[in-house]
C-alpha cells in the first residue's frame, strides 16, 4: 500500500514509494509492522506478515499454508473442521478417531450432526424411531421391549395387557389372578374393596375376597366356642354332620378328653368319647 503518509511512525524512514501497513490511523513500513504486530502462526512459529493471508480460530493463528488436518495434513482452508484437545482436524478424520456410531445403523454420527443418546448408546436423530409406526421419537416417552423401542400408543396396542377389571391398559406392574391381569389399585376385596396385592386372600365363586370380609361372609361357626372357622394359617377343624369344631374345641362333652383322631359316640348334640358315652 503506498499513500502520502511520510514517515514510518516507529523507525521513522520515509515511506516514499515504499509500500507500508496502517494500524490506528499511523503508518508503518513493512518491516516494523511484521515485527510489532505480526502474529505467531500456530505450526511453523514464524510471523504471519501483512502481506500473507492471516487466519484465526479462537485466538489462535496460522498461515492459510499451515492451515492443515493435524492427521491427514489435508487444507482446512474454507472446509468444515473440528478441534480436540487443541488440534484442528478434517471431519473425516475427527470421525475416524472420536466421534460415535450410531447404534442401529452402525454408521458415524458426523460432528455438527443431531444425536440421541439413550441407555448409554447413540443414536442418529433418524434412527431413533418406533419399531412398530416408525415415526421419531425425540424426546417422546417411549417403552422399551426386547431392545427395540415403541411409543407408548404402539406398545400399547402391540404389548400391553388390559386390566380385567377396569379394562384399561396396565403399563407396567400388575397382579395376575385366575390367569387374567390387573391394576394393583383395581385388585380389590369383593367385599370391603381393599387393595389385595401383597396381601392374604381367599379366593370364592373366582372372586378375591380379605381373610376378614370371607370370614364374615363364608366361614362357619365352631359348635363349640361359636367362634369363626377360617382354616387358614394351616388350622385344623373337624367337621361332622353339617357342624364343625375347630382342632382344639373338639372334646368329649363328659370329660373334656380330645377327640383328634379318636373314635366318639354322639348324644343328642353332644359328642362323647368311647368311654363316656358307654357309661
């Protein structure tokens, strides 16, 4: 660049037909300028003159010359690259070393390019469908089944089992009883309706019903104590005539000795060990 500027503002020669650089409106000739305000360039370390092509990248500069893949060496000028740990690499070679493949088709996720990553894997955007209606599922809620994933509506018309009493899908849970499924919350007491799950139950004419409501409903009362025969727990009870004993009430009405695997005489209501009722 020549002007009328005269003198070079740092050595002060004349800049007479001489060709010279401006930095805040003051002159310099070539030479100064280089060696004041040249920068370093990143790869050969020698001053990126005034008159060479600076390019810079995150406060870093090189020659258009040196501007190179630190792998392969190929030009970077005005092609797309990336940076790792302070080297500049072509997105060939970027993908070769660094970046991810997408776990169903296998191919490099390329940098610049939208990913997925679900349970620890990757995925390309257009990748990550349903396996059933194919759509995207972003970030949609999605159900996972024999490492395929479904959104929810295909899953649940592909998969998902129906509550028998509500009739309403059950995502996930459930209680099983009588070979049919249901909601924990829907699995309920035929009388009281409280929740059975986890529970002891008693099951009559194929419904569920709590030790307590069946007890109420369908247990029969000893003819001893009057008190409830629930045979459960592993209870013992003898039963004879349409009339039942629990395990312990079943003594001879004489004598009070157990009749437990023993032979007995009955009076009117009255059961009678061989003895007493001999007598």
């Amino acid at each position: 660049m020549t002007s009328n500027h005269t003198d070079c503002h740092y050595c002060l020669q004349s800049l007479r037909g001489r060709k010279y650089a401006l930095r805040e409106e003051n002159a310099y000739c070539v030479t100064c300028y280089d060696s004041l305000f040249a920068n370093p360039c990143e790869e050969c370390k020698q001053p990126i003159e005034c008159d060479s092509k600076d390019l810079a990248y995150k406060g870093r500069h090189w020659h258009e010359g040196c501007f190179k893949c630190a792998k392969c060496s190929h030009s970077l000028v005005e092609k797309p690259f990336a940076a790792k740990d302070e080297l500049l690499l072509c997105t060939e070679c970027y993908s070769d070393e660094y970046s991810s493949k997408c776990f169903h088709c296998q191919k490099t996720i390329m940098p610049g390019s939208r990913k997925i990553e679900f349970k620890g894997s990757s995925w390309h955007e257009s990748c990550f469908v349903c396996q059933y209606c194919r759509q995207p599922l972003g970030t949609k809620p999605l159900i996972t089944k024999d490492n395929e994933n479904y959104c929810v509506p295909c899953f649940e018309k592909q998969f998902a089992h129906h509550c028998y009493s509500c009739k309403k899908v059950i995502t996930s849970g459930g209680v099983t009883y009588h070979d049919q499924p249901w909601h924990k919350e829907c699995f309920v007491c035929a009388g009281c309706k409280t929740q059975l799950s986890g529970q002891r139950f008693i099951s009559k004419d194929e419904y569920p019903y709590c030790v307590d409501c069946f007890s109420k409903l369908y247990a029969k009362k000893c003819a001893a104590c009057k008190k409830l025969i629930t045979a459960l727990g592993g209870a013992k009870f003898i039963s004879f005539e349409e009339r039942q004993w629990h395990g312990e009430c079943f003594n001879c009405a004489k004598c009070s000795v157990s009749l437990v695997g023993q032979g007995f005489l009955t009076r009117q209501d009255d059961v009678l060990c061989r003895e007493c009722g001999s007598a």
